[in-house]
C-alpha cells in the first residue's frame, strides 16, 4: 500500500472510532491541543529561498525555541521599529 493509501486507510478507521472529546473540534491531522492553541488565530505566510528558511530553523533550534516564536518575536521587533504597538502573542 503506498504512503497516502494509509494515510487515507488512518482517516477512514478515525472517523470509524468514536470521538474521545467531542467538545473539542479538532481538524483532520492535528491533536486536539494543536487544534485549540490555534482557536481565534489566523495565518500568516511568506514564501522565501530555502536558504532562508534553513537560516531559521537553525537560529530556532540553536535557540531551543520554535520557528513560530521566533518569528513572533521578529514581528513584534518590526512592529516597534515602525512606531506600532507590539502584539506580543505567538
């Protein structure tokens, strides 16, 4: 069977299994922590050379930190630098 054949055989037998906590949506894929830490938010995306996105996931990891904080905090630098009122929330 390949890769997405399973994938798809997964989803199948999860909407089969009865739902352990139905108060909480959760979208096909994610946990249900994922799934409320991303409530009421919305994203944000840019496309960049590889070399880029490389640069970051090492400052992040070099950091012990995600790449989502670390962009966080390069958006409330910029916001600051442009006289606004950082958001603060990651």
């Amino acid at each position: 069977m390949s890769k997405f054949g399973a994938m798809k055989q997964q989803r199948a037998e999860r909407a089969k299994a009865p739902e352990s906590n139905p108060a909480v949506p959760v979208s096909e894929g994610a946990t249900a922590s994922r799934a409320a830490a991303r409530q009421g938010k919305k994203a944000v995306s840019a496309y960049f050379s590889p070399e880029v996105s490389r640069g970051l996931n090492i400052l992040a990891a070099e950091n012990g930190t995600t790449l989502q904080a670390l962009l966080g905090e390069a958006i409330d630098l910029l916001m600051r630098q442009y006289g606004k009122h950082p958001f603060g929330e990651r």
